[in-house]
C-alpha cells in the first residue's frame, strides 16, 4: 500500500486557499512583527566608564552654566533692596517677597509713564498674534509653489530669498524707514507687523520648502489629476499634513518676534512699543536707588511667553525640524 506524502502538502482549492495563504502569511509575518514592537535599544552599560563619567560631568557643567543665571535671577527678584546689599547672591531670600514682581508689572517707571511694564506686554501680543500667523501663512504657501509648481525663475527666487535670510536686517532700517514714511505707514502698528513679515519670510519659505520637498510627489500628482486647483491642493493635502512644521514655525517666529529689540523701537512708535522695549527703559529708568530685584523681575517677566511656549510645544519643535530635514 502506498501512501501519497506530496497531496498533505499541496493547499485546499477555492476559499480554503485563500484562508490557507493568509494563514501562511500571517505566520511568516509574527516574527516581524514582534521584532517590531520589541524596542531596539543599545546594551546598558553593567558599570560606569571614565568616558561615562566624563560625559556626566560635562552635561552637569553645562546644565549649570546655563542655569545658574536664571537661579540668580529668581533669586533676587524675591529679595528685598536691604537683603541685595548686605548679602549673598547666592543665598536664599528671608521671605519670599513679591512686591518687586507686582511693581515690575504694574507701577514701574519706563521713562515719564510709570504704568508697569503690562502695557508692553498687551502691545507685545498684538504684534506677535498677526505677525506670526501671517508670516507663517506666506511661508507655507510660497514654500509649497516652490516645492510643487515649478515655475520658470523658481530656482532664482529661492536663491534671493536665502540671501536675505543671511544679511544683516540693520542694513535695510534706513530704506524701509523712507519707504514706510512714504506711504504713511511708519510709527504704526501695521508697519511693525508688515516689517516682522517681511523678515520672518525667508526662513519660513525656507523650512516649509524643505518639509514639502519631502513629501510623496504621487499626492500632488493625484490632487492635481482629480481637478485640485493650487490653493484646493494646498488647503485639503497639503496643510493637513504640515502640523509639526506648523508648530516649528510657530515657535521660532514667537520667540524671534517676542523677544525683537531694535524692529519695535524703530517701527513700532510711542504707542506701540513691545515689552523689551519697555523692559530697557525700565532697567534705565533710575531714581535714586537702582532697584535689581524690580529689574530681575521685569526681565523674567518679559522671557516668560517664550518659555511657556517651548514647555508647552518643546516635544514638537524636535520632530517637526526633524521631518523638515530629511530633504533640501
């Protein structure tokens, strides 16, 4: 009697087949998987080396150059003038004193106005809102034609762009003073808001271009095949997909906008002045005695919206200039 071996191994016909593929499929594709979810990590090291315990020491050191200030800081705007001059500024305040954060806020002299610095801070978020949102909204749009719609000279425009992103914005004050005087615009908030545009363009074309660079060209292809116009593509496709570069701009052209000096003072006027400005003539408003807890104060006031900003969204700031890196 003979026994057919080979028909066990052939596979059932019709949907048994195709329960027996997938079966087969699935099994072949376990092992990938729990090689996928199992973590890749490097071995931990079973004991401390020199060059461990060299790199220990040189972030501690690191950490604590950029620390220490900012301790410092905290620190004196909690003391009292008396505590300031008889003792350390390294020791700790007798009580925790916040009359120098309330004055910084609310009563501090910046020139012949002593309102506090919470004027600068409301003309400060008035400027940064618009200004952020409409630089951020030129960028994307002008670095995604660049990325997508290959225009002739496109090449030509980016490489002009780059350029102003790398010279000097002192050198341009003059002539932007002259033109906005022209046509009305100089010492008003628009004006102030059309120059942080204007500046903030060339690194957000920048980022946006490369982000979109990286993107599948069969999306564009597909959208376009389908009947999407530019602003449809961009709108529907495209911007739904840019929320980590979204969010590194948003950050960069917070702090860079928030934290302006010299565009404010020069553009801004009187009656829009931003918070560093008013955080300058704070510190060079002096009568009588030079109070360092009300300048500390005012100082870690007027760093605060940055900071919060990064706490908040830090996480995002990494990935996004990472997914924006892949490709120039």
């Amino acid at each position: 009697m003979s026994i057919d071996v080979t028909s066990s191994r052939e596979p059932p016909k019709g949907a048994s087949a195709l329960a027996f593929r997938s079966g087969s499929a699935n099994e072949r594709a376990a092992p990938s998987r729990q090689r996928e979810k199992s973590p890749t990590r490097g071995r931990k090291p079973k004991h401390l080396t020199i060059g461990r315990v060299g790199l220990y020491a040189f972030v501690a050191v690191a950490a604590a150059f950029f620390l220490l200030p900012a301790v410092v800081m905290v620190l004196t705007s909690l003391k009292t003038m008396p505590e300031i001059r008889n003792g350390s500024i390294f020791a700790l305040p007798e009580s925790f004193d916040l009359t120098a954060w309330v004055k910084a806020w609310s009563s501090a002299c910046t020139g012949l106005n002593c309102e506090g610095i919470r004027v600068g801070f409301w003309n400060s978020v008035v400027i940064t809102v618009p200004s952020t949102i409409a630089s951020i909204a030129a960028g994307a749009t002008l670095g995604y034609a660049l990325s997508f719609w290959r225009v002739k000279g496109a090449d030509i425009l980016f490489a002009i762009l780059l350029l102003g992103a790398f010279l000097p914005y002192q050198i341009f004050l003059y002539p932007m003073v002259r033109a906005f005087s022209m046509v009305g615009l100089y010492n008003t908030l628009a004006c102030i808001v059309i120059v942080h545009v204007i500046f903030g363009l060339p690194i957000m074309t920048l980022i946006f271009r490369n982000f979109y660079a990286g993107l599948p060209v069969e999306l564009f292809n597909a959208a376009r095949v389908d009947g999407g116009g530019f602003f449809r593509i961009f709108w529907n496709v495209m911007l739904p997909m840019s929320t980590p570069i979204l969010i590194v701009a948003a950050i960069l052209q917070i702090t860079n906008i928030w934290n302006d000096f010299i565009l404010g003072l020069v553009f801004a006027g009187r009656e829009n002045l931003p918070m560093t400005v008013q955080l300058n003539n704070v510190v060079n408003s002096t009568y009588g005695e030079r109070e360092y807890n009300l300048n500390m104060a005012a100082t870690i006031l007027t760093a605060a919206v940055p900071l919060l900003v990064y706490f908040v969204s830090g996480r995002w700031f990494v990935r996004g200039i990472a997914a924006g890196a892949v490709k120039g």
